[in-house]
C-alpha cells in the first residue's frame, strides 16, 4: 500500500466532497479501496499472530463504507474523508478493544491526524464499569501494561473524563485519575517517515503488539461484562 496515494486521494475528496466528483473519479476511488483491502487483510493476520481473538476476521469485518450518514446531521458532505481499519475481536461492531490504523486528508477536523489507536472507545455503561472495577483491583498491572504499550499513550481527544470520582470506588484510591475515564483508548500520531515504512503492515503490526496485553486486560473486563448481561 501507498499511504500518500491514499491521502492524496483524500485530500482531493475534501476539496470536491459531491457526488459529481465522486463519480468522475470513482476508479480512483477503486485503487485506493483495493490497496486499503490488502493492507487490511495483511494487518490481519499479523495481529491474528500475536492476539487470537482476532483469529478468522475478514476485511470487511474490519473497514468502513466511505459514504457518510448524513440523515441527523448539520453536515451533508456525502464522503469520509478519511479511512480507517479496526482489528477488532469478533469484528468492528463487537464493542471489544482492537486495533486502529486511521489516515487522513490533512487540515480536516476529524482525528489529530493519520494514526494508531488501540483500546475501546466508547464503551456502554456496563462495559465501562467492569474496565473501572479491573483497573480497581489490578492498577500497578494496568500500569504496566501502560508503560509497554509506549510509545501509545492514554492521554487524548480519544478519552474524555469524568471531573467527579466514579461511584462506587473509594475515596483515597490513589490512582483515582486512571478510573474517570469515559474510554479506554491509546494513540499516537502518524509521521510521514513511518508511513514510508516497508513492508507497513509489519511495521504497524509490531507497534499494535506492544498494546496487547493492555487490550488484553480491557477484553477480559468487556467479555465478563457481556457475560453479566446475558
């Protein structure tokens, strides 16, 4: 795959976000889908590799439809203008912690930028609690997997926090800060050097390795929670 192909493609998406556009360049579109596909299946097995809770996805599993959903919102601009890829344990919709490798056209107000993501965003409510109670019981190995994760870092637009303390949990914990979070999401930002890369894959796979155990960590709280639900 070519990321600056990609971007380019993207960027003059931005610039020309109408269907007419779209569909003078949609074997553009076509090139750069198929390119994206590939990486994606690639990134897929090399995690699968390391994390066999990705075992068996398909690339479909794991990617977007590039058409926005337009129906409740104030912006009408048909087309993403990014795109992004989510190995994510029984698919992108499974609410479990994954990997993400997101780019980007530049100067669009959407991400920091062309990056890695790995954690849960978002969780539901009973998700989230079981994360807290995890976090709770098994700090100093939360942190640990924190530390192995770099150069990945929790802090970010990915994670808002609660200005109060979580009910439930004591008052003098002392690593109360770790439990406000609303998600659980760690990330850096993308340089073009990296993006250069080869083969990218490998090299996306190895940064997504150091982040396993905490996905790891957050699974096990998420597949307990589910289990709860049932």
């Amino acid at each position: 795959m070519n990321p600056q192909h990609i971007i380019r493609f993207l960027t003059e998406l931005a610039a020309h976000n109408h269907k007419t556009w779209f569909d003078a360049n949609r074997g553009w579109y076509q090139e750069v889908k198929a390119e994206f596909s590939e990486f994606t299946e690639q990134l897929i097995q090399r995690v699968a590799a390391f994390d066999p809770r990705c075992q068996g996805l398909t690339v479909r599993d794991c990617t977007y439809r590039i058409n926005r959903d337009i129906r409740f919102s104030t912006d009408k601009s048909p087309y993403k203008t990014h795109m992004g890829a989510y190995v994510c344990p029984q698919g992108k919709k499974s609410g479990m912690a994954g990997y993400y490798f997101h780019l980007q056209a530049p100067d669009v107000d959407y991400l920091n930028g062309n990056l890695l993501a790995v954690g849960a965003y978002n969780p539901s409510k009973e998700e989230l609690q079981s994360m807290r109670e995890e976090i709770f019981e098994n700090a100093e190995g939360f942190k640990a997997d924190l530390a192995q994760a770099a150069p990945f870092t929790l802090e970010g637009g990915l994670n808002d926090k609660l200005k109060k303390n979580p009910q439930g949990f004591p008052a003098d914990f002392a690593d109360m800060e770790l439990l406000k979070y609303k998600s659980y999401c760690l990330a850096f930002e993308l340089t073009d050097r990296q993006l250069a890369q080869e083969p990218l894959d490998a090299w996306v796979a190895g940064q997504f390795r150091r982040a396993y155990a905490f996905n790891e960590r957050l699974n096990r709280a998420i597949q307990f929670a589910h289990e709860e639900m049932l």
